[in-house]
C-alpha cells in the first residue's frame, strides 16, 4: 500500500500505522472518523493517521468532495 503522499497526522516514526479508507458522504465513516480521531488524542506519541480517499459510487458527491479535499 502506497502511503506517499497521503494526508497524515501524528509522528512519521509511530509504532503503529493506521490507514482509514474514507469517503466524505458516508455516515459511517463520520461515525468512525470519531474514533480515529480520540485513538489519536490518546496515542499522541505512538500512532500515526493515514487517511486515504474512498469515494463510493453509491454517494452521488462523493467522488467531488474526495477532489475538493486533494485540491485544498
């Protein structure tokens, strides 16, 4: 899995490495966007955040927010 490049947050050298598949219209993924984000709060020194673009065809904006957020 390729993470160049990827938007990340928490230190490069983190003992674990999670990568969330996302997509911006999903009410799922808000729900576990949460949960990434206290994960983080509570492992500062010791996990890293990768996130990844997972546009789902179902979700007619979802495919334009993922290149909205690439582009900002």
């Amino acid at each position: 899995l390729d993470l160049a490049g990827a938007p990340s947050r928490g230190p490069d050298q983190a003992r674990l490495v999670l990568t969330v598949f996302s997509d911006f219209q999903c009410p799922y993924c808000r729900t576990a966007a949460r949960k990434v984000d206290e994960l983080a709060r509570l492992f500062p020194n010791d996990l890293r955040v990768v996130f990844k673009q997972y546009p789902l065809d179902s979700h007619s904006e979802a495919a334009l927010a993922a290149e909205a957020a690439l582009a900002a």
